[in-house]
C-alpha cells in the first residue's frame, strides 16, 4: 500500500507539469486553434538560459526569474514578428512554421549550449522540513510552485482587465475588435504567458531528467495527452487531465506495463481520447447549423 501511495503522490507531482505544458499548449490553441510543437522546445531553451545564469553566479530564484521574464518576451517577439505574417494563413501553412520553430530552437539549444547532458540543480533540499515518505522534496516543492503559477494565472484571466479582454479575444475575436480590444495583440500576450509556463515547467523538470536539447520532447507528448483528455478548448479541464496522465503514467508503469513503455501510456491516451471522446472530459461540445 505504501509503494501505491508513493506512486500516486509522485504522479501528482510530474502531473503538474504535464498540466502546465497542458495549459500553455491550451492557450495558443484557443487563440489560433493550432497546436504549437515547438512549446517542449522553447521550454528546454528557457531551461538552457537559467542553467547558463545560474553556472554564471546567479542565485537559483533570480535566474527563474529573470527566465521566466526573458521567455515572456521571447513569445511575445516570435509571435509579433515571425508569426503575425501567418495569422490567416492556411493550417498546413501554421503546422509547417511551428514545425520550423521546433527545429530552430532545438538546433540553438544543441549550438549554444552543446548537445552533453548537463545537471540541473533542484532549488529545494532533500532534508526539508516538509519531506514526506511518499513525496520528496522536489516532487513537493513543483507541485507548489505549479500551483502557484495556475493560481495566479486564473486570478489574471478572472479579475483583470487585461485577462478578461484576452479572453475575449479567443472565444470571439470579431466582437472583440469592435469593441476596441486589439486582439492580435492579445494573442502575442499569450504566446507570452504560454512561452514563460513552459519554462517554469522545463525549470521543474529538468532536476528529475537532466538538460540536454531534447530535454522536453516526451514532456510535451504527455502535455498533449493531458490537453486532449481534459479538453483542447478548457484550460482548467486540461489542468485536470495533466494530473491524471501523471497518475495513470505511474500505475501503468509501476504495475502494468513496466517502465520501459511508459511513453505508449500517453500515445494510447491520445488515440483513445480521438476516438472515443474528442471534445475531451471537459471540452465544449460545438453544433453547427448547417
């Protein structure tokens, strides 16, 4: 019981990054209704940055910080120069510019910071006061920060002006724009909200898998999983569905499929997901009349 225990509680724990790369993979989809590919790979660039900060010096909280910052502008900068141009270009045309952005990342991240897998430090310590026989200080303290970062991005959405104009902006553009919202501009925020939750994630989990460039290639395989399973259009179904991939990744793999085949865990839920439920646990179901 104990050892079932343990691998719940750790689920929980990668489960809030799963939800994180989930909800950042949910905002660009409700703007656009496209799937950014290359979120795992800004994520491990990000990474890459507060590794290079921290080496340099930096205490561990001011480079996530100024991490999370850069990565902020950084998706604010892709979206307003190199994708704005794509804004109503044709899907196949979107699949293939994010798929260039995938590659480019991933090729900068192996040019600047070479392609050996690198150590990165966890900010909490292994004896803390707060370790628990089923959840280690890490594993506890991602799961707080996580939350954290979900906490204060609902209190955006729901109470500032800011917040409340982007979504309107994603649930609909045309009367946003006529009531003056710049929308365009709304959705370079959220690729800038999606770019910096993605590095807090990559920051989380780089201590339990190491650095290197391909750091975030399965993490963004089970962050789709968890964004189809709670829903692609609900950003808080998709948090929901972050926690259970990482539930059922354990079990399976604990006492089921073995270790080794833990990735087929969230291949088998996408495909399930397709077929059986596409709108997702939580996803709005849409009619058109026709």
């Amino acid at each position: 019981m104990e050892a079932f225990l343990h691998q719940v509680f750790s689920g929980l724990s990668t489960g809030s990054i799963y939800a994180s790369v989930a909800l950042a993979l949910v905002m660009i989809y409700q703007a656009t209704h496209h799937i950014n590919f290359a979120q795992g790979e800004m994520a491990t660039f990000s990474t890459f940055v507060a590794w290079a900060l921290i080496q340099s010096g930096w205490p561990y909280w001011a480079a996530f910080v100024v991490t999370v910052a850069i990565s902020f502008a950084g998706g604010l900068a892709i979206q307003r120069t190199l994708l704005r141009p794509f804004e109503r270009a044709p899907v196949l045309t979107n699949v293939i510019v994010f798929i260039g952005l995938l590659v480019i990342f991933n090729a900068l991240s192996g040019w600047i910071f070479d392609h050996t897998i690198k150590s990165f430090e966890s900010p909490f310590p292994k004896d803390a006061w707060y370790v628990t026989k089923y959840l280690s200080g890490h594993e506890l303290g991602s799961i707080a920060v996580m939350l954290t970062v979900l906490s204060v991005l609902y209190l955006f959405f729901r109470f500032t002006p800011m917040g409340l104009a982007m979504r309107a902006a994603a649930q609909n553009p045309d009367s946003a724009r006529l009531v003056g919202i710049r929308v365009s501009w709304m959705l370079a925020i959220g690729w800038g909200l999606a770019a910096a939750i993605g590095a807090v994630a990559g920051m989380m989990v780089a201590p339990t898998v190491f650095l290197d460039p391909n750091m975030m290639s399965g993490i963004l395989l089970y962050g789709f999983a968890a964004a189809l399973l709670g829903g692609i259009d609900n950003p808080w179904g998709a948090v929901v569905g972050g926690f259970i991939v990482g539930v059922l990744e354990n079990l399976l793999g604990a006492y089921v499929i073995g270790t080794e085949l833990k990735l087929t865990v969230a291949l088998i839920l996408i495909v399930g997901t397709l077929t059986l439920k596409p709108n997702g646990l939580f996803g709005k179901v849409v009619v058109t009349r026709v």
